[in-house]
C-alpha cells in the first residue's frame, strides 16, 4: 500500500495471523557470493542459506557456481557445498549460464 492509502476493516473481530517475509532480491546474490569467502571450523566449505528467492539471477548464479564445482541444492534452505570449487578466471560467464540483463555476473567481476 502506498502511504497515503488505507486499510479500513469493518465487523468488530480482531484482525490476526501470519505472514511469511521472503528474502530480499537485492540482497541475494551478494549474500551468496559472500558465504563462499567464507568457511566455518564446524562446516568447513558447506554454507546453508535460508529464505532464499527463487528469481531468475539467484538460478542464474546457482548455475555458474555448479559449473565452477559447487554442489548446490535447495530444499527448504539453500546448501552450497563449495569445498571443490576450481579456479576461474573472471571472465568466466558462459553465455548458456547466465542471461543478457542477469546481474548474476557482476559479482565475479573486478
């Protein structure tokens, strides 16, 4: 709703429940791309991501890093095993991988 809008509720019962907040686009990719510089004592290589979205330059990402040796699978959470990952040079980004407007490369860019 814009800010100027309102939400009238008529009927004299109290309004309640859940709504489940997704991850935020914006945020993804960088989240992703940072979880991999990083590495646990408990976990080593393996990264765990929750509240994921499932939009095109998050697959598109996925994509790239399962084709530079990342094992990346999502059910319920997003699991990324990167201990096998191979070097790559950054200019790196197969056409067939990713799309023309995806952003998805620009984190593997200087």
């Amino acid at each position: 709703m814009a800010p100027t809008e309102q939400c009238i509720i008529h009927g004299g019962k109290r309004l309640e429940g859940r709504v489940q907040i997704y991850g935020a686009k914006n945020s993804a990719l960088p989240v992703i791309v940072a979880a991999l510089m990083t590495s646990s004592p408990n976990n080593g290589s393996i990264h765990e991501l929750q509240n994921v979205p499932d939009i095109s330059d998050v697959r598109s990402l996925l994509r790239l890093l399962s084709a530079m040796g990342c094992q990346c699978r999502k059910k319920g959470y997003l699991h990324i095993n990167s201990e096998n990952i191979h070097s790559f040079s950054t200019n790196f980004s197969p056409p067939s991988l990713l799309s023309h407007n995806s952003s998805s490369d620009e984190y593997l860019r200087d």
